[in-house]
C-alpha cells in the first residue's frame, strides 16, 4: 500500500506526522520499514534535555550510525554550557557518516572546536547552511587562529548559501603540535594556493569579533572574492559596548572587498539625538537619499541606519526614502524610542528592503526585562496588503496594531470595552481571518530569531505597571516634567484602555486564531508577548515545542510572576485574556527548559523564573 503513496505526499505526511509516529510506522513490516526510515532520519535535532539524553545513548548512536545516510538536518539547541566531551566525539562521528547533509546548526560551543571544523571541510561537501557556535554568551565562542579561519573557510562547501561563524581570533599561528604535525585533528596541507570559490554564497555573518582587524585583513580579503553572490555580510548584532558602527561599514579593508565583489562601498548612517538641536524628517530623509549622488570607485550605499531622535513626530519621509534607496544592502536599521515611521512608511520598508537582516527598536540592552523605547508599530491592514520582500530577517520589533478582538468585552476596571470610543462589532471569524493573514506574512521570515511583539508604549518598570492595575493610577510620575508632558500627549492616542496599559488589538496567539501558520519559524530563539492580551495556554506551548525546536524564551506569559498573593490582579488580568497558573504548572510537570535556569547571569524575563516565583 505505501509504495502505491506519491513521493510527494509521503513527504508531506511525513512532515505532518510526528517523530513517535513514524517510528511506529516502520515498526510495521520491512516494506513501511525501508519506505519511512529515511523520513525519520532525514532531521536530526538535539534540542531538549530528552533529546540531548537519547542521542547520547548506546542505542541511538547505533541506530544514527546504520541510518546516517538519510539525515539532511542536524540542529543542535543554544545553550550556555559547552559541549562535552562524549557529544563533541559524538556530534564528529555522525558528521562523517552523513554525507548528505545539507544543513547544519552547532548552537554550543565545543571543547574541540578544531576537530569539528576539520571534520565538517573534510566530510561535509553538500551542506547548503551552516552555522557553528552561535551562542547566547559571547564569552562561551570558542577561540581560534588566522590560520585556523582561512583554512576552514577556504576548504568549506561550494555549496553553501549561508555562512553563520562565531570564533574569536587570538592569533596568526596555530601552536598546538597535534593540529600542525598530522594525526586526525591536523590542518597542515589543508591551505592550498588556489583558493576555493564560493560561487552560491548570498548571506555570510561573523559573531563575536571585536575590532576584527587581524581577521578582516588576513581573512575576508582572502575569502570574499570568491563569494560572487554574496548579498549580505553581517557582523550579528553588536553589543553598544563595542561601539554601534561594526567592523563592516569601519574596516576601509573589508569595505574595499566587498567593493571588489559587490561593487559597492558600504556606509552607516546616524541620526542621534541632541539636547540642542531637533532632528527634522525631512532633513534626514534628504542625507538618506542623498548618498544615491555621491560617487566614487565603488557605488555607496547604506549598510547600517540608526536613528534615535526621541522627541520626533513619525519619521513618514524618512521611512519612504530607506524603502527607495535601501532596495538592496542595507542590513542593520535601528529606529529607537519614539521614533516612528508610521504604519504605512513601516509596510514600504519590510516590502522593499530585500537584504534586512535587523530591524531593531535600539534598546539600550536586550537582557533587562523592561524597556524605555516605543516599537514601530504597523497595521494590521496595511501589514497584509502586500507580501514582505526580506526574507533573511533574523531579528524583529513590531507593534501590530488594529486587529479586532471580539473576545475581550470588558477592560482592566471590569467596564464595558469600546476600542477608539466604538464598541467592536467584528466577528470572531473575522477577527481570526486577519489574524491567519498577519501569521502567515510573520510565518515567511524563516531565518527570524527573535520576534518581540510586545506592548512597551508606557512600559517603564514591571512594578509600576503592576502598582498602576492594583490602584486605577492613569498617571505615570516622572522626574522629567517635559517626559510627563509628551506622555500625556502620547496617551491620548493610545491604543490601550483602562488603566493597564496592556494592548488589546494585537494577536491572541492561539491555534484557534491561526499560531500554526509559524510552524516555519525554526529558528526562532525569542518570542516577546509582553504586555499584550494572547491567549497562549497548554495547548499552544505544546505546539511551541514541536515547532519552535530553538525557543528559548517566551517573555509575557504570566506578567504577574511575583504576585501569587494578588487575588484582584490577577482576576483582573485573566479578565484581560491571560490564563492562571495551568500553563506554567503544565511546564513544570513536562520539565520544559527553553532558558537553562542553572544560568544566573542571564536575567532576561523567562518563563522558567515564573515556575520558581508563581
């Protein structure tokens, strides 16, 4: 019966079926055996502590060992601590033996990062995408040489599109004996004269560097050339204390490469604030359009925008003069506190910038739990009128405005809701119809690793907020009375209501509404719901982790994690659409850890922390 299943349905059952399930389905008869054991090998992925536990095991490397020649996926989960030993060993043997593997994801760090990267150039010729050590700390990248970087860059596949690489570079020669003088970890013979192309590279990012100098003059230059389709090359998001500008658009040797393959001189472009002077929006659009006139021996354009102007009216012209110039190239925009582009100067962005790999709200640090900052905000009609062009997005702040919510009938006082002075007269399925249209504009970016949708527009500190439910205060004191003032401008076109400051317009993020339509988010490390009305329960954390294999934290699940003992607030907040304990009591019963909470230096707002304090 299965043979008489076309190839291309037994893929798409294949992808519909579980793990468990097709493990029983080639447990049938040898025929079902031979036909579905590719389908159960073809991705491997180490993601939980479950997972971790059965690869490491006696059986499951046998069976891995047999089967190697179907896996075309292997992902491994960002973690804090470093591989040991055994997975490195592990993790090496099943690289050579799969010589079909076209995609590859080492989010830890190895104790030998060498015997890996040796063991991926020597093995691993079809891989298509490869990122290796992208880590939540940079203080867990592993280290190498120049020598070390050239090597394995030169000798990678032909084949690859994308390129993620985190490696400290801490000197030009390799000292250890064993890496120099043969034996299974040397590299010598590995550097040939002629170097290799690169031809179907599009997207190529480096983590982790410093200044880069060593590793851009002796490393880029000797690589980039061979990348003849390179689109992007990306420094991943740097941390301020490492200055805002990065090695790409501060290194005249990596601009002239690039220059060399793309023809282009890539450029950063500021608009800060300044307690003198007001940035106007037709000025910077104007110095943002400008650059199309300038010349030079290579044609400039605009890597990197930030702009942080935080007493500006919406930056419209702004926004319209990125989308016509930015069509290519620009891969870092930075648009910060109330800076805004206005939903449709937002739509022509993300319709139009094809290279974007960071749309960032310029938070002044990404692990603290609170933010001073508005995120550009979008409609949710103007988001699904045309489809969004930047495909390599990995990270996205987004407010999205004006989804109808026939479910919430009542505010945060328990009085009878009208949204913008109306009282909502869609349907629920209406409101689901747009929801599954926003999910499934959301569900293209399947490079995307951090998606922060939440409420932040009044936003200060969570106890401010929390005092503000308990009190029915709608004031919010500031020391800045010119703050005050422009607040309350702020709030009088809010889109919240009541005194909770919680969005209600926004997705519920339910399977019900439409979530499974980001089934294709597997990269997907950050999920930020703060502040607004989902109705994420059991049902949708089981879902996350099937389909979100790299989750590691979920901000916004229960905003009241240190408030067990406030009955009113919480009636209050589950009259707001969000769920009591059940979702965090399922966590704890089903040990899930999407944040490893062993990890105390990192105190982003986790969902784990909420198991401890509920």
């Amino acid at each position: 019966m299965d043979a008489d299943i076309p190839l291309v349905i037994r893929g798409l059952l294949a992808a519909l079926l579980g793990h468990q399930s097709l493990g029983r389905i080639t447990l049938l008869n040898k025929a079902w055996n031979k036909t579905w054991t590719p389908y159960l090998y073809k991705h491997l992925r180490v993601t939980t502590p479950l997972q971790r536990s059965r690869f490491m095991t006696a059986k499951s490397l046998a069976a891995l060992s047999r089967n190697s020649r179907f896996i075309r996926t292997i992902q491994t989960h960002a973690r804090a601590e470093t591989l040991t030993q055994e997975e490195d060993l592990a993790i090496v043997g099943v690289l050579e033996r799969s010589p079909g593997l076209l995609h590859l994801s080492i989010r830890r760090a190895p104790i030998h990062p060498v015997r890996i990267l040796m063991t991926i150039v020597r093995y691993q010729v079809a891989l298509r995408s490869l990122s290796l050590f992208n880590v939540t700390e940079y203080e867990k990248i592993p280290q190498g040489t120049v020598e070390l970087a050239k090597v394995f860059l030169d000798r990678c596949s032909a084949e690859l599109e994308t390129l993620i690489l985190a490696l400290y570079i801490n000197g030009m020669q390799i000292n250890h004996d064993p890496l120099r003088h043969g034996g299974p970890l040397s590299i010598a013979g590995e550097i040939s004269t002629t170097r290799k192309k690169h031809p179907k590279l599009k997207v190529f990012t480096l983590v982790g560097l410093q200044d880069g100098s060593e590793l851009e003059w002796h490393v880029l230059k000797w690589f980039l050339p061979g990348c003849t389709s390179l689109q992007i090359l990306d420094s991943a998001r740097p941390q301020l204390s490492d200055g805002i500008i990065g090695w790409v658009t501060d290194c005249s040797d990596v601009q002239d490469a690039l220059g060399q393959v793309k023809g282009v001189w890539p450029q950063a472009f500021f608009a800060m604030s300044h307690p003198s002077r007001r940035h106007d929006d037709e000025d910077i659009s104007t110095s943002i359009a400008n650059i199309v006139k300038e010349t030079g021996r290579f044609r400039p354009v605009w890597h990197t925008i930030t702009i942080h102007c935080r007493r500006d009216p919406e930056l419209s012209q702004t926004a319209q003069a990125i989308a016509r110039v930015c069509t290519t190239d620009l891969v870092r925009l930075n648009v910060g506190d109330a800076s805004q582009f206005g939903s449709k100067g937002m739509q022509a962005v993300l319709t139009s910038c094809q290279d974007l790999r960071q749309f960032d709200s310029f938070n002044d640090d990404k692990t603290i739990n609170y933010v001073y900052t508005k995120y550009p905000s979008i409609s949710a009609m103007d988001m699904i009128s045309r489809p969004w062009v930047c495909r390599w997005l990995t990270l996205l702040h987004l407010e999205i405005l004006d989804i109808p919510r026939p479910d919430i009938t009542v505010d945060g006082t328990g009085d009878p809701l009208e949204l913008f002075g109306e009282v909502e007269t869609a349907t629920k399925e209406e409101s689901h119809e747009i929801q599954r249209k926003v999910y499934s504009q959301l569900g293209t970016l399947s490079c995307l690793e951090e998606l922060y949708l939440g409420h932040r527009q009044h936003a200060e500190r969570l106890s401010t907020i929390l005092e503000e439910i308990r009190n029915g205060d709608d004031d919010m004191e500031d020391e800045d009375d010119e703050d005050e003032d422009e607040e309350d401008e702020d709030e009088e076109d809010d889109d919240t209501v009541g005194t909770t400051k919680f969005q209600m317009n926004c997705l519920e993020f339910s399977l019900e509404s439409g979530l499974h339509l980001l089934a294709g988010l597997k990269e997907l490390r950050i999920l930020d719901v703060t502040f607004t009305c989902h109705r994420i329960g059991i049902p949708e954390l089981e879902w996350m982790e099937t389909n979100f294999p790299n989750l590691a934290s979920l901000r916004g699940l229960d905003p009241v994690r240190s408030m067990e003992d406030d009955v009113q607030c919480k009636s209050i907040l589950k009259t707001l659409g969000f769920f009591g304990p059940e979702p965090l009591t399922w966590a704890r019963t089903h040990k899930i850890e999407w944040l490893p909470k062993e990890d105390q230096t990192d105190q982003r707002w986790r969902w784990t922390d909420a198991l401890d304090e509920y």
